[in-house]
C-alpha cells in the first residue's frame, strides 16, 4: 500500500497529535487538525513532504491553530464540517453527513458525529483501513460534551462503533492512560482492559504513543462503547468528568 500515516506529537499541556497521512508515490500529504502551523511546516519541510489538503474535524482551536499560517499564500484546500463554518471561516470544502470526496485515489467517507460539539464530523478511508476520529472516540474513552448531548454522543459513538473492526482509531489527544485508569474502575474485572492498561502504562513510562487504536480493542476495552443505552452512557460520562 503506497500510503503511510506520519504522527506529529505537539507536545502541549493538551498532548495533541497531528496526523499527516502521505501518498508515498508523490510525497503529497494531507494534515489533520493541525493544532500549530510552524511545527508542520518543519516536519514536512524534514520529510520532504508536501501538503495537499487540511482536514479538520471540529472548531476548537487547538486543532485548527495552525491553519492559518499553514495556508497562507498557498492554495491548499481545507476540509471540515460543514455546520462549524461560522467558526472555522477558512474552509473552503465544507463537508457534511454522508458526503464523500478524494485524496488522490482514496475515497474519503464523512460520518457526522454531534456530541463533542454540535458540528464534530470524521473521516473515514474503508481502503487503508483508517479513521480521524478527532475528539469523539479516544482510546479507551471519548470526548467531553461540550454542546452536544448525551444522546447524541451516545449514538455518535455507536456509529464509529459499527465500522469494520480492524479499523485503525487515529485520534487527537494521548489520554489513554488516564482513560484505562477509569476503564478499570469502571471495569475492575475485565481482564482484556488489565492487559491494555499495564501494556499503556509502559508504553507512558516508555514515552511511546498508544495510538492507533482499533475499533475492535476499543469494543473490549472502551466503556463508553460497552454501555447499553444513553442514560448508561451519561451516567458514566458524569463519572469521568468528576474522577
């Protein structure tokens, strides 16, 4: 396969990551939530790559911080979802539920995932096996509701949930530790989440990423996908945001 997933580590009290998916055969990448432009611009610059497109997945700044600087002067198009324009007024691919567009040969799906925020949208490539899943689904956990509800995030989640399960989970942020901290309060005897959470801790320890994820490990080890209604799902949510 003539694609290949580069991870840029912000290294920011909010442990961001940019992902950079490149098309090996021209050196063309694309760059999601791009969280600060200038360490980018270096990577690529290192790396001989070439941005081709941004991809963003909501509004909140530390993952369209660096866009600006990163188009500017250049004709780079930028994707994101379509109900945050308002917010993000430099898309110009505003993208919704359903659509679908392409990053050279690839087929780019768009599932609308309101809960995080009311617009939050992913991208997911069925061809590379692949999913920028932003702050919806973290591993091990999920997104905070800062406008959506329960409900919605509830069903958004199931959504991701229901894609292949070999499906690679690139999310934004390196919570997985403290998010296998309370799958294993919340789950002290599942034996699947005691082997992940000692394998995270040395990887932490390591300072090693613990990403991607899969959805298949995510249905085993994953709380928030291992509930059986939204009103579950709420409550363990509140349980999180107090633990």
């Amino acid at each position: 396969m003539h694609f290949k997933i580069h991870v840029i580590d912000v290294q920011n009290q909010l442990q961001n990551y940019i992902w950079l998916l490149e098309d090996t055969r021209t050196q063309e990448v694309i760059v999601v939530d791009p969280t600060e432009g200038k360490i980018v611009h270096d990577y690529c610059h290192q790396n001989q790559l070439n941005i081709h497109q941004i991809w963003l997945t909501h509004w909140h700044k530390d993952h369209i911080g660096g866009v600006p600087e990163l188009i500017a002067n250049k004709n780079i198009p930028v994707y994101g979802p379509r109900e945050e324009i308002s917010k993000i007024p430099f898309i110009s691919h505003p993208l919704q539920e359903a659509e679908q567009f392409n990053f050279n040969d690839l087929k780019v799906d768009i599932i609308s995932v309101p809960g995080h925020t009311l617009g939050h949208i992913v991208y997911f490539i069925d061809e590379i096996d692949t999913l920028f899943c932003g702050d919806t689904l973290f591993a091990m956990g999920c997104g905070r509701l800062f406008e959506g509800t329960a409900e919605q995030m509830y069903q958004s989640l199931n959504r991701l949930a229901a894609l292949p399960p070999r499906t690679q989970v690139y999310c934004t942020h390196e919570y997985t530790l403290s998010n296998a901290k309370f799958a294993l309060h919340i789950e002290p005897e599942n034996k699947k989440i005691q082997i992940r959470a000692e394998r995270v801790e040395k990887l932490r320890q390591d300072q090693q990423i613990t990403l991607p994820s899969t959805i298949e490990l995510e249905l085993e080890t994953n709380p928030f996908l291992r509930v059986d209604s939204a009103a579950e799902f709420k409550k363990i949510r509140e349980m999180k945001d107090n633990f």
